[in-house]
C-alpha cells in the first residue's frame, strides 16, 4: 500500500469524501503531496511530478519563489495578524491599481468567492436591483448566487444546482449561454431589474473557453446601454494572461473586477475594485455591509506585494516565456493526437490550455459537455504514471508557470506522446 492510499483512507474516517475540495478527488485516490519547489510536487512516497496544475492557475511564478518567501518569512518575524490596518495595504492597494486602471478603488479580501460574492453585492446596493446575469460553465464561487449551471468541480460532479442552496436566492440569477450575444441582448432588453453582470472574460472553469472576436466588447456595449455594471472576474486571469489581466488584453474596461490566485502566487488574498461611486458604498461609509478579520493579513499582502513587483520586474520577459512554452506543448500535443488519428480540439491562450477529446470546436459550455471525458480521464492517470500533473478534471485548464524549464516542456513533451498513445489504444 502506498503512503497516499493509506493516507487517503484515513482521511475519508474524518474528512467528507476525504478531501477537502472537490476537485481534488480523482480514482482511485488522490495523491498526497510532500513538498513542491519551482515547477515540481513530490507526493508522500517520494515521486515528483512537473506541475502543471500549479494551484488551479494561482502559482503563476512556480512554487516556494524566493522573492515572495523572502517578503513572507521577513513578515512572519513581525506577526502574522493585527486586526488593525498596516501601511503594506496602502502599498498593495497602489500596486494593484496602477496594473489595473479601471480599478479606481480596491479593498482587499480573502478568496475569490468572497471577492466575487462582495462585487456582487456592491452591483446590487448601487443599482438597488436584485437579479445578477452570469454565464454558462462560468465559476464564480460554491454559494447560491452563482452556483447554478457553474464551472469547476460543479460541472465535473454534474451538479447543476447544488442541493442546501435556496431557490429564492438562485431565481435572482439568470444564466445565459457564453458567447451568445444575442441572447443576452434579448435578456437585457426585456428584464428591467438588472444589478450587474458578470462574466469570467476567458472561460477557465469549463475547461478553457475563450471569447469569441467581438463577444467582450459587445458585452460591454450591452451593459452600458442598458446601465448595467459589468463584474469581471479575474480570479484565475489576473495577472496570468498579462500584468494587467484579461481587460488590457482585450481592452476592456470593466465597472467592478475581481482579483485572486496569481495575485497571492499560492497565499490566501483576494481583492475586489473598481469605480470610486460603487466602492465607496461598501460600509462603513457607505451601506454595502462586507467585513472580514482576515482582510488585509499582513503576511499575504506581503507576499502579494513581493508578486506583483516581481510581474512587473520581468514581465517583458515572463509573458513572451510563458506564451513561448505553452505554443510549443499546443502545437506538438495537436501533432501527436492527430498522427494518432484522436479527435480533439485544444483552446490555448497566453500560458492557458486544455484538450477536449471532440469533433467539434469547443466555444460554450454545451459543446464542452459533449467532450470525451472517459478518454480524458485516460489521459490524466496516464499522464500522472509519466510524472506530469495536470488538473484531474475535463473542466479545468492546464496552466503553465515562470518555473518550468527547457527541460520540463521536453519531458511533458514526450510524456503526452505516451499517454495519447494510451488514449488511442
């Protein structure tokens, strides 16, 4: 018996299911992990593995970076929570602002649910509206208000509508198909108490799903028409795709963003902003009620800090490395299953990919459903026997970071030469 197994039937005595996040479950059981160090984890019994996981998106410069465990270990000797405020929250607070100019005013929280779940209620309190409109496959968060037709483990468990969740809460939220613009167009026009929208600029919860050529503009089009805020999370997009996140990509400036994973490189921080007349609702100013004790902990703020400065120290070479690495796993990953005769579409963007075993172009979250997901399946313990991991589920995104070498994306390389072949067979 490995020590992983072992480990997780201990784990399933007193821990439901045995994990303690859905996603994290894959048969026949999850490996335990030991330690990580730049681009690799090494589970219980000792085996490494090139991640490509890394945090679901969030460990955009690689595990244990020396720059943010510096920042962070300088900060533990000082103490680890105050419940008062500290000028390094000023200090992220500017930094996140001038990466991110549409964000007038930023507060900073814990998780992206929180932050999510806040700019929601900022949209609902500043319009004195109540329905939301979100979008298929589109993960916000696991509470009511989002989590109706959700991405993420949602939709690789096929829950639709989880059960405990209020139906008088969920029946605010309308929920239009991604990329349909017509659709939301005739939602728009005929609902009239509309507080906000948000959207997942690229769909990174349904597997990867990117925005169709006009389908961010003509939201923001929309939106302003009908004087509606649009919500952009940015959780897994921030600073991931550029230092600026998915809205200086494609140039567009949302009302209210959310900001999380890559923000904190693997420490627990969020932050919501925005435009200064709804974030100056939030209480106790305003009357848009948010608190949290963990808000602005001196220790993930700084290693926020030490993040965003070491982004912007290297970015002009970081992005074109990340964009690099990921073109080449695509576009040898595309030859390998084609000389394989598999069907496939891969969506790729930035240091963003994922595979779907499918005929058709994968645009929506219908067509993501329709994938092969047995054969993915396939591919992902295969891939693990090869010593790469990627995220265990259909529904989530490959991710690439600032520590893999020349060397990982060869070995990957050669890893997903093998397990195609096990797809194929």
């Amino acid at each position: 018996m490995t020590k992983s197994k072992n480990l997780f039937s201990k784990a399933k005595k007193i821990i439901p299911s045995g994990v303690n996040s859905p996603v994290r479950f894959f048969k026949p059981y999850p490996f335990f992990v030991k330690k990580s160090l730049g681009s690799s984890i090494w589970d219980e019994d000792g085996k490494s593995y090139i991640d490509f996981c890394n945090g679901y998106g969030a460990l955009l410069l690689g595990h244990t970076r020396k720059e943010i465990i510096s920042a962070v270990s300088s900060q533990l000797k000082k103490g680890t929570l105050y419940g008062t405020p500290t000028s390094l929250e000023i200090e992220l607070s500017n930094l996140i602002m001038k990466n991110f100019p549409s964000m007038n005013k930023v507060r900073l929280v814990n998780t992206g649910a929180e932050a999510t779940m806040t700019a929601i209620r900022l949209a609902r309190g500043f319009t004195k509206k109540k329905k939301i409109i979100k979008f298929e496959g589109c993960y916000h968060g696991a509470y009511d208000s989002v989590l109706v037709k959700a991405g993420s483990g949602s939709a690789h468990n096929g829950i639709s509508v989880s059960d405990g969740g209020l139906d008088e809460v969920s029946k605010n939220t309308i929920v239009v198909p991604y990329n349909d613009s017509p659709t939301l167009e005739k939602v728009l026009t005929k609902q009239k108490d509309i507080a906000g929208l948000i959207v997942e600029p690229i769909l990174a919860n349904m597997g990867l799903i990117l925005p169709e050529k006009k389908f961010l503009s003509d939201l923001r089009k929309m939106t302003r028409q009908h004087d509606v805020p649009l919500i952009f999370d940015e959780v897994v997009t921030g600073f991931r795709v550029s230092e600026g996140g998915a809205q200086k990509k494609f140039g567009i400036k949302p009302d209210l963003t959310t900001l999380g994973k890559a923000l904190g490189n693997g420490f627990v921080i969020s932050a919501v902003g925005g435009r200064k007349e709804i974030m100056n609702k939030l209480a106790p100013d305003g009357k848009v009620y948010q608190a949290s004790t963990f808000a602005g902990n001196p220790v993930s703020v700084s290693a926020a800090i030490s993040s965003i400065k070491t982004i912007n120290k290297i970015k002009n070479k970081l992005y074109s490395k990340l964009e690099r690495n990921c073109e080449l796993l695509v576009n040898e990953i595309d030859d390998l299953a084609t000389d394989y005769k598999i069907p496939h579409q891969i969506n790729s963007i930035s240091s963003m990919f994922q595979i779907f075993f499918s005929k058709s172009p994968v645009t929506d979250y219908e067509t993501s459903k329709k994938a092969n997901g047995k054969k993915f399946q396939k591919l992902f313990s295969n891939l693990l026997r090869n010593g790469v991991f990627i995220a265990p589920s259909q529904y989530e995104t490959i991710f690439l970071s600032d520590a893999h070498t020349d060397s990982n994306i060869t070995k990957t390389m050669g890893a997903f030469g093998l397990s195609l072949q096990a797809v194929k067979n």
